[in-house]
C-alpha cells in the first residue's frame, strides 16, 4: 500500500435499545435496532505506524495504544500510519470510537472475527457492516436489516455521561426485547413502531444527566415524530419526514454548547 486509503466512519444510531438481561459474568444482554448516519468521522491510512487526530472534536482523543483504531490494527497484525478527523463528539452514545476502529479495519481489508472483534467493545460488531440491524447479545449478534429511509437530527449537549454509571442506576436489567421484527412498508410506519419501543438506559441516564431532558424537549418542540436518546447518552436524535424539514429543524434548535447535525439514516 503506496498511497493513503480514506474511508468514512458513520455515527451509530441506537432506535432501540432493550436491555434484556445480565450474565453471571457481569455482561449485559441488548436487543436493538441499530441504523447508522451520513455524518461520521473521516480516517486516510498509509503505511506507518501512529495516529495523527485532528478535526473539531480532536482535544481528548488519545493517540497511543489505549486507542480503539490502534488496538483494532494491532489485533489485526496490520499496524498503519492513520490520520483521523474526528467531527463527532466523543463520548457520546454514537459509538464514535468504534466506529472510527471498524472504518480502520475495512480499509485494511482485516476482520478478525466478531469474538476478536468483542475485545474492542460491544458496539464494534455492528459497526463493521456499517448497515442497519439488529445487535443483540452482547453485541456479537449481529443481523442485517432492511429498513426504509429516515431522516433526523442528532443533538448533544455536551454533557458527560458515563456510561458504567449509567447501567448501575437501572432499576431491572431483565426486560422484554423485541421479538420477531414487523415489515415496515415506508418511514411513517417504522416511526410508529419505533414509538413502541423503548432505550432503557435513557431513564438512568437522565438520572446522571438531567441536560438530556432540555434536548429531548427541544427535538419535541422542533417538530420531531419521534426523539429518543441514543445508545448510553447524552447524544439524542429525532426523526422528520423529510431531509429538509430535519435540516430546518437543525437550525432552529442551534444554540451555544450543543452540537447539532441533521442526517439520514440507513
């Protein structure tokens, strides 16, 4: 490999996120929907060895081993020069720096294996494919799905939420999950399923974070059909009928500290 490899790392989407139960070994079992968004980081891998980060959201990012690109190259065997341009806030519920580690390996051509892969962290899975679908288990359960095309904004405040915090302050880790998944015919009836379903950590999460209310209020008087926190926190997203009426949202609910973004999700 002469030349650098650029490729793109989607932010994660959690529609759902049912948490259905916990192994002896202290794991929690998930079952949800996953989509993911045209808005992501950005990586250029070139033969080498060290990460480069740069971009708005670059401060706080670590460059060393403890990062997930460099342990995902390493566990690889395929160790790389990797610039990454780091546009989404971090931590954040959208599954960030797993992302930014599955983007690196598919530019590599490496996939160790989903077992491997568990090493990194449960949302590193589902962020191979980069596609919608249904991660359940720990997050090595990992099925495509076909879902019609959403259009939304993601908001985060800026708060931090930690999220082993979060799963301790859950009042019950034993939760129904989704069962077998309806067709949805169009965007308005995955949205009215999705009304349905639940985040079970965004009760917690809330409890650490009460900022999080003001966002998901804000995406309620914004228009939204549906806003829901995603994944551990604090980033929420809400869902619009069309690209250009998230986009005006988007822009009405701009303020200082928030970063706001309007997307698709596939």
């Amino acid at each position: 490999m002469s030349e650098a490899l650029r490729g793109f790392a989607p932010a994660k989407v959690n529609l759902t996120l049912h948490v259905t139960g916990r192994r002896a070994d202290g794991y929690h079992l998930l079952d949800s929907l996953v989509a993911f968004a045209d808005v992501g980081d950005g990586l250029s891998v070139s033969p080498g060895d060290a990460l480069r980060v740069t971009g708005p959201f670059a401060a706080g990012v670590p460059t060393d081993d403890t990062n997930l690109i460099r342990r995902a190259l390493a566990l690889a065997g395929q160790p790389r020069a990797v610039t990454l341009t780091k546009a989404l806030p971090h931590p954040a519920g959208i599954g960030g720096g797993s992302s930014d580690a599955a983007a690196a390996l598919r530019l590599v051509g490496a996939d160790p294996g989903v077992a491997a892969l568990l090493t990194l962290g449960a949302d590193v899975p589902v962020c191979m494919g980069a596609r919608a679908a249904r991660m359940r288990g720990i997050g090595g359960a990992v099925d495509p799905v076909t879902l019609p095309r959403l259009h939304g904004v993601l908001v985060n405040p800026g708060l931090a939420v930690p999220t082993g915090a979060v799963f301790a302050r859950m009042a019950t880790a034993d939760n129904a999950g989704h069962g077998d998944l309806p067709h949805w015919p169009d965007a308005t009836a995955l949205t009215d399923w999705l009304s349905a379903q639940r985040n079970d950590l965004e009760t917690p999460a809330l409890a650490i974070a009460p900022g999080i209310a003001d966002v998901l209020s804000a995406l309620r008087q914004a228009g939204a059909s549906l806003a829901r926190m995603s994944g551990s926190g604090a980033t929420c997203f809400g869902l619009w009928p069309s690209r250009i009426a998230a986009e005006d949202a988007a822009q009405s609910m701009a303020r200082g500290g928030w970063w706001v973004q309007a997307c698709s999700l596939f």
